[in-house]
C-alpha cells in the first residue's frame, strides 16, 4: 500500500477473484509519487499472469536493492 491505493480494482467484486481474475493497476496509475524505477519493480512483483515475475522473495530484495545502490550514484 506504499501508493495508497489498492493495487487492484475491487469496486463490486468479490476481493479474492478480483486479485485471480484482473490484472494489477501499474502504480504510475494509481500515483505519480513513487520514482519510475521503484514503480517498475513493484509493478513487476505484482504479475502473477501467464507466470509470477520474481520468482523469490529473494529475487525481489535484490531488485529493491538494486533501485537503491542507482539512487545513491
């Protein structure tokens, strides 16, 4: 919830097959706060369809720490 607004759009349906059924609403959508690069990644944990994008929580860490280590060059 970092821009706050669900990532998913819920309005008059069931909340679990809206998160099985739809795709997630890319963050630059819902809020034009969160930096590009940091934007990409969350937009990128959220696929889940036709597969899941980072394939470990592991993975996932890594792209944030990545976005990190640029922001501090």
């Amino acid at each position: 919830m970092i821009t706050g607004y669900s990532p998913r759009n819920l309005q008059g349906q069931d909340p679990f097959l809206a998160v099985l059924q739809t795709d997630a609403v890319p963050v630059p959508d819902r809020t034009y706060a969160i930096p590009q690069p940091l934007a990409t990644v969350i937009d990128r944990a959220l696929i889940n369809n036709p597969e899941i994008y980072y394939k470990s929580a592991a993975k996932f860490k890594q792209a944030l720490f990545n976005i990190a280590n640029l922001n501090e060059l």
